[in-house]
C-alpha cells in the first residue's frame, strides 16, 4: 500500500492496482513482446483495445445507441473551440451557464465564435456560494445550444442534477472533473465531454459522448481534427492517437466496473466528501463557502480561520504524507480533491490529520 495521498486537483491520484496492471503489462503487452506504447494505433491488438474502452465507456454510463464515443487529444479545453465549432450551425448564439474559472473559460473561447449569453451565475447567499435556480432561468431566441460545467473544479461547487431544457435545445457539459463518479443520464444531454486526468486516467486523452443528429454541421473552415464528423468517421483516428493514454483510461474503467461501476463511485464520493465536510461543519477553525445542496463532492475548499496557519498546515500535512493540499493559485487556501481514485483511506488520514492539527494549533 503506498503511503503518500495525493489530493491535487489533477493529474490526480489513480488506483494503486491499476498501477501495478500497467507496469506488469509496460514491457510486454499480453505475451506479444510489445509495449503498448510502441503498437501501431492500426494494430489488431490496439483496435481490441480502443474498441473495448469504448465498450466500458458505453456500459458504465448506460450510453444509448444514438450517441457516439470519441477519443480525442487537446484536453477539455479544446472542446471549448470545437463546441461552438461544430453546434452552432447557422445560428449565432449560445447560451452558457457562468458558475467558476472552467465555465468562464469555456464561454471565452465560444465568444471567438458566436455570440455568448449567460444565463445563470454563481452568486452569493448569506455568506455562501450557490448555484443558479436551475427552474428559473430564461433562455435567448435563437440559442444554438445550452453550455454548463457540473462540476467546478476551482470552486468546489457542483450542480446536484442537470439542468432541464426545452424541445431539443442541446445540453453541453463539461463533466471533466465530475464523469464516471455518479450515474449521468446520458439522453439529456446533447453532447458530454471530460479530459481523463482527473477521474479516469491520465493526462492526454478527452472522451467526447455526442448524439448523432449533432454531427455533421461544422462551420465551413473548421480544421479537420477539430470536426467532429471527421473524427468520427476515422474512429478517433484522424491522426495518430494518444495510444498509452487511451489503453490506461480503460484499464481505469474495468477497475470501475470492478468496484461496482458508477453507483459504486458515487456512494464513495458521498462518503469521502462527507467525512470532510462533517468535520468543517463540527469546527470553527475550518471554513468552507459553498452552500451544503452544492458542494462538490470531488474537490473540497477550505480555509483555516487564521490564514497565518496555512503554511504550518501544508507543511505538517506534507510530513504526514498528505500532498497537493494548497488551494488553487487564484483563491489560495486549501483544497482536498478526491476523485475516484483517491482511496477512502486516504481521507481518514486527511481527516485525522485535520482533527490532530486543530486541538494542537486552535
Ligand atoms: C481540469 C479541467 C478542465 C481543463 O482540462 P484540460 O484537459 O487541461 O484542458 C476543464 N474543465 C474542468 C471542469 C476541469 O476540471
């Protein structure tokens, strides 16, 4: 058992087991005398594999027939180009949800493209952050798609479900930090997107779950990697792909399916997270923001009540073989991610640690 917790925001801490699967399989890839990494992407043995992360992507999520699953290099944020790129068609507006850093960010990069409308916003109440009223707000004539992030990863506020839309106005969402750690209801959804770093893998692949009528449309000077259709008639194989990344992200998700699949990561996330925030809510030394219907239950923030502790607390925490506890450079602080990854021993240490340092230092 290893003994340092990595609790960074991403790339972030992945499953010992699935580790140790890819250092026994590095050298020679099930007898073939190959590594993975030095297969043809055309080879038989690595469209087995592609074909067979696709197929856990599709059983875990309950992906219906309509959608297609890509496979794709340029992180998340190139969705935030190739959204816009490929969905507005001929309409000149899209509507986007403004509820952190990775929202904003998403709806910067559209304004190269259309015009942006947001329709709901992160704000305060009492003290605490909440999310927009997911039964309230309007939507512009002539929205060519509606834009969110479930899970804002900076933040730590997550949205409890998705929001509900009208005919078949598509949903977008940037499920980065958030995929694969609860059931989604795909068909809600028009199109779903998560770089693999911090839920199902490592840094350098991005899985795109897009229903079929939304193929097809790009704008005309679209460059080819970044066209969706494309993509898809080449089975994610435009260019070379991000072969290690691809065959890791699956071992990722048969260690999933082996747990109990998503049903399974949810109840753990709820308990992770609960352990924390029980024990912010039980003190006054420790502070967190986010209103308790959206707190996140993948990356959890928090201040000490004297700010000049905070070196001390990395410090210690360090030593205790708790790492990457400092809060994100714009809002400075702490924050605990916990992605599926994260073993729920690792957040008793936390918690202990948590717990040790308040009656020493309060
Ligand atoms: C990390 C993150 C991103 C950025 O992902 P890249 O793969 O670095 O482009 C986007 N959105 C969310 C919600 C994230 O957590």
């Amino acid at each position: 058992m290893r003994e340092i917790f990595n609790f960074s925001a991403g790339p972030a801490m992945l499953p010992e087991e699935v580790l140790i699967r890819a250092q026994e399989e590095l050298v020679d890839w099930q007898g073939t005398g190959m590594s993975i990494m030095e297969m043809s992407h055309r080879s038989k043995e690595f469209l087995q594999v592609s074909e067979q992360t696709e197929q856990l992507v599709r059983e875990l999520l309950a992906v219906p027939t309509n959608y297609r699953v890509l496979f794709l290099a340029g992180g998340a944020t190139s969705q935030f180009a190739m959204v816009p790129m490929n969905l507005l068609q001929d309409k000149q507006v899209a509507a986007y949800f403004n509820t952190g850093q990775w929202s904003k960010k998403a709806l910067q990069e559209a304004q190269l493209y259309c015009q942006v409308e947001v329709i709901g916003t992160s704000h305060e109440v009492d003290g605490l952050q909440c999310l927009p009223d997911l039964e309230k707000f309007e939507l512009p004539a002539q929205a060519a798609y509606v834009h969110y992030c479930a899970n804002e990863t900076i933040a730590g506020i997550e949205f409890p479900q998705a929001p509900e839309l009208p005919g078949d106005l598509p949903l977008v969402t940037d499920m980065t930090s958030s995929l694969f750690s609860k059931p989604c209801d795909i068909a809600k959804h028009g199109l779903i997107y998560a770089s693999a770093q911090k839920n199902f893998g490592h840094a350098g692949i991005t899985l795109v779950i897009i229903r079929e009528d939304l193929i097809g449309h790009a704008l005309p000077n679209t460059p080819s990697l970044f066209n969706y259709q494309k993509e898809v008639e080449q089975h994610s194989m435009l260019n070379t792909p991000a072969t290690y990344s691809w065959y890791f992200a699956g071992l990722m998700l048969q260690w999933i399916k082996q747990q109990g699949g998503v049903q399974a990561m949810d109840q753990q996330s709820r308990n992770k997270s609960q352990k924390i925030y029980q024990l912010i809510d039980q003190s006054d030394f420790y502070i967190n923001k986010i209103h308790p219907q959206y707190r996140s239950r993948l990356n959890i923030p928090f201040t000490l009540h004297d700010p000049s502790l905070d070196k001390d607390f990395l410090q210690q925490a360090k030593q205790a073989g708790l790492v990457n506890l400092a809060g994100h450079r714009s809002v400075g602080g702490m924050r605990a991610s916990m992605y599926v990854g994260m073993p729920e021993q690792g957040v008793t240490r936390l918690a202990e640690f948590m717990q040790d340092f308040e009656k020493r230092c309060a």
